[in-house]
C-alpha cells in the first residue's frame, strides 16, 4: 500500500552528518543480515500468523450472534471480506 511504500522511501533514522561520521552504522545492511533466508523466514512466518489471528478473530465475529442483522441474517461475504481486508491493511500500516 502507499502509505508504507512512501515511509520506507521517506524515513531516515539519523541526519546525513551522523551517517558520514559513523559509517558502522551500515554494517549490517553491507553484511546482509537482514535478507538472510532465516530471517526472511522469520518474517513470513510472522505475516502468517498475524493473518491467521485476524481471520479468526473477524470469522469469530461476523458468526456471533452479536454480529447478526436486524432482520435475523449474518453478514455475507462482501461484509466479512471487507472487514478482513481492512483489518489487514490497518495491521499492515501500522
């Protein structure tokens, strides 16, 4: 989504001054140690689990009887689809 693309493009962490006086601050990204296969493991494990634990929690929601319409119906698929999909992309911004 934009919003993430334009943080990561945008977001600086220290000032160019700081960047050029201690240039060990990039040693890890020289290094690789963030696009190893564990660690790219670890994060679609994780986006795994945090997309499961929305759909539960969404299912679990629109199927309660909390969740049923006036007329005595559920929601149907547009309405559940939408609130996953707005749920993942809040979690995603975030």
């Amino acid at each position: 989504s934009l919003p993430v693309v334009v943080c990561g493009v945008l977001d600086q962490d220290v000032s160019e001054e700081v960047s050029l006086k201690y240039p060990g601050l990039y040693r890890v990204g020289i290094r690789n140690e963030y696009l190893k296969p564990a660690m790219i493991g670890t994060w679609v494990l994780n986006s795994f689990y945090i997309t499961l634990t929305v759909m539960v929690m969404v299912f679990m929601i629109h199927t309660s009887s909390i969740a049923d319409m006036s007329d005595g119906t559920t929601p149907g698929l547009w309405a559940v689809g939408f609130t996953l999909y707005s749920c993942i992309v809040w979690s995603v911004n975030l």
